[in-house]
C-alpha cells in the first residue's frame, strides 16, 4: 500500500531483510534515548521474519527502510509477556509479541509509527493470532499514545529487559 502524502509504502518484512533490518537498528539506537528501545537479539529478528513465527513490516520510502514493526510468536519462552498477565499455556502459545516501533530519526511524528502498528495489527489478527502484546517505558509517551490509538490496553507496570521500567499493553481481536 502506498501513500501519495508522504510516499511511503509499507510492507511485509521477509527473511532476506535480517542484514537491512540489523544494520538500521544498529544506526537509529544511538538517536534513542538510552532506555526507551532495547535491541531484539538475532534469534528475535529472525523469528519476527520467519513465516510461521512472525508477522513484521518495514516502511519505505523509495525503497529505503525509514521504520520497522517486527511480532514474534514467543510460546512457552520466558521472554513473553503473558507470564506477567497470568496468562496459561493456552493463552501463551497465541501471544503475538511487539519488540518495539522504531522510525528513522528525521521521519518520527509523520504518522509512519501509527500506519505500522495498525497494518502489523491487522495482519496479526487475520489468522496469525488473536491476542498481542506490547511493552514501553513509561515515559515514552509518544510510543504509548501509538498504542493507545491502536486500541492496546494498559496492564501492568513492571521491569523488563534487564531491569528497564516497562508497561506492559495488550490488545484482543
Ligand atoms: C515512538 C515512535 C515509534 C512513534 O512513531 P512516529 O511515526 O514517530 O509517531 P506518530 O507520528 O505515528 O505519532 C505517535 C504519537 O507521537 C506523539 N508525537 C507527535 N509529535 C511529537 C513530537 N514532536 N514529539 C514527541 N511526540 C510526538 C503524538 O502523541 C502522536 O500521537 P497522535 O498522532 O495521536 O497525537 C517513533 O517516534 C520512534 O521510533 N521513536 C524512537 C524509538 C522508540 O521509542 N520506539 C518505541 C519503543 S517501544
């Protein structure tokens, strides 16, 4: 899908685009401040491009990557987020899981984050899972706005990532 405003496309990300999407997390980290994103290790990355464990999409602008939205199915794994919801294994094995929206740094509050999490949403729920969830640290304010927009739910505080303060939201077809 195109938009004539602001020429960007968004689609879905696939395995070839591990090396793109690496390096552009590896340049935007620094325009961070230091808590607000936590890299996704490579085992995350991959399992966010791979069909059957993920469902990402990337923002372009004449085909250059300018954002990322990468959902992974974490399962039984001690990184998902349902164990701190209470969820059971039933609910655990569906979790779709966010690891972050990040947008290039001389494109942020154009919309491109918004369009993003809406197509990665509506994606996730035709077919790939009926509950996802999301953290963001408290005072990302920007970040928990594109997810209250999208219809997340505030849950729980707790700490995440090594002990980073994160909120934890959660949205349900
Ligand atoms: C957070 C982020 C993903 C949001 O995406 P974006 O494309 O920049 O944001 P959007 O234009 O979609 O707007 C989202 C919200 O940002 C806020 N915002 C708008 N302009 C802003 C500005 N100049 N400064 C701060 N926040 C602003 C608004 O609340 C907006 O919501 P609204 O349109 O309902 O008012 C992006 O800014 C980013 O990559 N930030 C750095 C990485 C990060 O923190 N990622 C989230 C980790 S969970």
């Amino acid at each position: 899908m195109s938009d004539s405003k602001l020429d960007i496309e968004i689609r879905k990300l696939i395995e070839p685009d591990f090396n793109l999407i690496d390096g552009f997390i590896e340049t935007q980290i620094r325009t961070i401040p230091r808590d607000f994103f936590f890299p996704p290790s490579s085992t995350i990355i991959k399992m966010a491009l791979k069909k059957d464990t993920g469902i990402s999409h990337g923002a372009f602008d004449n085909e250059k990557l300018i954002g990322i939205r990468l959902t992974y199915r974490p399962g039984l794994d001690i990184e998902n987020h349902g164990y701190d919801l209470n969820y059971d294994n039933k609910q655990l094995n569906q979790v779709a899981q966010f690891h972050g929206t990040l947008i290039l740094d001389n494109k942020r509050y154009k919309g491109i984050g918004n369009r993003l999490v809406s197509e990665n949403v509506s994606d996730i729920f035709n077919g790939f899972s009926n509950i996802i969830l999301a953290t963001v640290h408290p005072d990302n304010d920007s970040s928990i706005r594109m997810l209250e927009k999208n219809g997340f739910d505030r849950k729980v505080r707790t700490f995440k990532y090594s002990n980073l303060p994160r909120l934890i939201f959660e949205k349900r077809k």
